[in-house]
C-alpha cells in the first residue's frame, strides 16, 4: 500500500506511478484537481487490480460518527437541510505566501475544505447532488485564492445544503469557534456537531448532549489521540480490505464525486449561474 498525503497537484501523477507498480493507493483528500483527473486515477487502479480509498476524515471522526448514527436511527426523521460550516481566522494558511496551499497550483479553498463537506453531504444525505451555486469572495486582500465560499447543493432527495467556508474570520471567531461545525435539520428534529460535542433535538423538544474534553481550544492539538483516531479508523478499514480482496467502504468513485461538487462550485462562482450535475465532461 502507499499512502499519498501531498500537495493537491502530485495527487494524479504520484497515483499512477502506484498502481503501476501495483501498489494499493490510500490518497489524501481531495481526490485530484478535477473530475479528469479524478477518472484517470479510478482508471490506473482498475485496469491494475489495485484498491483505491480516498482519505475522508470527517466520516470517522466521533461526533459526525454519533450524528450518523442519529440520523440513520431515524432519530430526526427525513433531512430538510443541511450547514457544513468552517469558519477560522487564517486556518494557519493566511498570508503566508511560501505555504503550499497559497499556491495557485494547487487549487481554490473551496477545493482543499470544500471536499470534506461535499462528502459529508453525501455521506449524511444518502442522496446525490443536482445543481450547485456558488459564490466565491476575498473581502480582506489575503491568500489562498476565494478564501470565502457560499455554495447551495440542492441533493437529489430534495433536501438543500449550504456550505460556509471563511478563512478571513476575525480572532473572535464564529458559532463554537471550531473549523468543523454542522446543523442537519430533519423533519422530526435536528443535530448541531462540532468536534467536541455533538446535539440531538428531536420533535418533541427532548434534548440530548454528547461531549468529549476538546482537542482544539484554547490550543490545537494535532497529535492528539482523537485526531490521530479520525484517520486511523479508515487506515484500519483500508488495511481489512486490502488484506480481504474487498471493497473498502469508501472507494474512488467517492473522491470523484466531491470533486465534482467542488468542481461546479468554481464554474458557477465564475459564470454566476448554477451548475447542474452531473457536469459534461
């Protein structure tokens, strides 16, 4: 197996060179730079007999893990809507020009965050998107390229999500201040997460908190056991699979999909019209 955790632009070339070799790929989000590149993956690890996975940590981390299990338990009935939302004042990124993801190379923000919230959508909904309309902005002059994003998803279930990406927040922050927060509003009550806690009201009014000690305020802590948690949970499925010959639970047609959702984001951020899915490629 090799496991690719580099530069955005390195996704499609690094990839092709482990499947020719006949290596499983475990690549890091987001999949590639765009759905032609996504599919020349896809097509390398086919036609190599290789398993493909793309890393998608908030699947796994425990407070998305607890409100899926709310929703599938059909604890707030069917999804109306949807609010991924990451808000940070710089995401350590801002402004420092010699940081890879400031690289136009590299893609907009929308594409490097924007691709965890796609999949969540997907992930949570169980439904597929439709039509996308995006609004991109730079209100403060900073780097990376649109480091603020309003994009509406209308899914195929009819529901409706609006992603919040803001990287140009004042030190005050925004809601719990935390760069993961979600409101999944169903017809017999909602879920608000974040990655420390996570809140289930139902219809009729009954509350319910889940809360763990957090891993990000007042300090971020990467190497924290949790955090490590939410990758090592897909590194294990992706092990089992390999070592089993079968699927693992997210596949390379799962990267594809949030890129394209990504994809159609910048088109309509650019054109100011919506984009309907799936795009003509």
């Amino acid at each position: 197996m090799v496991v690719i955790a580099t530069p955005h632009s390195t996704h499609l070339p690094l990839a092709l060179e482990a499947a020719a070799a006949g290596k499983h790929v475990y690549l890091e989000k987001p999949m590639a730079l765009d759905v032609a590149e996504c599919d020349q993956i896809i097509d390398a690890c086919a036609k190599s007999g290789v398993l493909l996975t793309v890393a998608k940590q908030t699947r796994h981390m425990e407070m998305s893990m607890r409100a899926k299990q709310y929703i599938d338990e059909g604890r707030i009935g069917e999804i109306l809507f949807l609010r991924p939302m990451s808000v940070t004042p710089g995401a350590g990124i801002i402004n420092v020009p010699q940081t890879w993801p400031n690289d136009p190379r590299e893609g907009d923000a929308f594409l490097d965050w924007g691709a965890h919230a796609c999949d969540a959508i997907r992930w949570f909904s169980g439904a597929e998107p439709v039509r996308v309309y995006a609004d991109y902005e730079n209100f403060t002059g900073t780097t990376p390229e649109s480091p603020t994003a309003l994009v509406q998803i209308r899914l195929s279930s009819k529901a409706i999500a609006q992603i919040v990406l803001c990287y140009e927040i004042g030190p005050s922050g925004l809601g719990t201040r935390r760069n993961n927060q979600y409101q999944i509003v169903g017809t017999e009550g909602s879920i608000f997460w974040d990655l420390d806690r996570v809140e289930l009201v139902t219809g009729d009014r009954d509350e319910h908190v889940w809360e763990l000690p957090s891993w990000t305020l007042p300090d971020f802590k990467p190497r924290d056991p949790r955090r490590i948690g939410n990758t090592a949970r897909q590194l294990d499925n992706f092990i089992a699979a390999v070592r089993s010959g079968t699927v693992p639970d997210i596949t390379g047609v799962d990267g594809r999909a949030a890129i394209e959702m990504t994809q159609a984001a910048r088109l309509s951020a650019q054109t100011g019209r919506a984009v309907n899915l799936p795009l003509s490629v």
